[in-house]
C-alpha cells in the first residue's frame, strides 16, 4: 500500500499511513495486523462507516468531510464493532489514543 503523512494544525505528525484506496485495500483493511504504532494508520476512501469484525486491538476511528476536516472521533472502538458517520467521505484508522496523543480534534483540517 502507499504510505503518506497526516498533518494537522496542532502537533499531529503521523508519519506511517497506508492509503487504501481501491476497493481490495478497502476490504483488506487492518485485518491480519496485531497491532499498530502510534505512527501508524490507515486511510480509508471513499469511506463512511468501519468495522473491527476480526480485529485483535481497539482504534480511534476519525472521520473526514470532503474537506479533510474532522466530523467526528470514536476513540477505542474495541473488536467486533462497528462505527459509521452518514456525511463522512473518508476515514483515518489510528491506534487506541493516537487521535489524543497527536492532539486530533473535531474541526481540524488534515492534510497529506
């Protein structure tokens, strides 16, 4: 998978994020990994909802608007759940406390 970096305008530097943008990197998502760094994440589009069906480690789930900013946040969404936001047009899948840590908040502007 491609690799980019996500930035906000606060301290946010996540250097290790996997773009999935095809629906087979979609599908395969997260799956198979036993956890991720605090560098680490994934970039879902076009996504609105996700899934942690088959997952062994919770995530921060953070959504994005068609403007890259942040419409909302579900920090530790534990395995075999699901989160979804209607007016979302991307996801970024982080590790549990990543959003916190890398001061991700509802309103911010990521960019890559």
């Amino acid at each position: 998978m491609p690799k980019i970096t996500i930035t906000n305008q606060h301290e946010a530097n996540i250097t290790e994020v996997e773009l999935a943008n095809t629906a087979t990197l979609r599908l395969q998502g997260l799956l198979g990994r036993k956890a991720l760094t605090m560098q680490q994440g994934l970039l879902i589009l076009p996504c609105n909802s996700v899934h942690t069906f088959g997952m062994k480690f919770p995530i921060d789930v953070v959504y994005l608007n068609k403007k890259n900013q942040v419409i909302k946040i579900v920090n530790a969404l534990k395995p075999t759940r699901m989160s979804g936001c209607l007016r979302a047009s991307k996801v970024l899948e982080l590790a549990s406390g990543s959003a916190q840590i890398n001061s991700i908040k509802k309103g911010d502007t990521l960019s890559w």
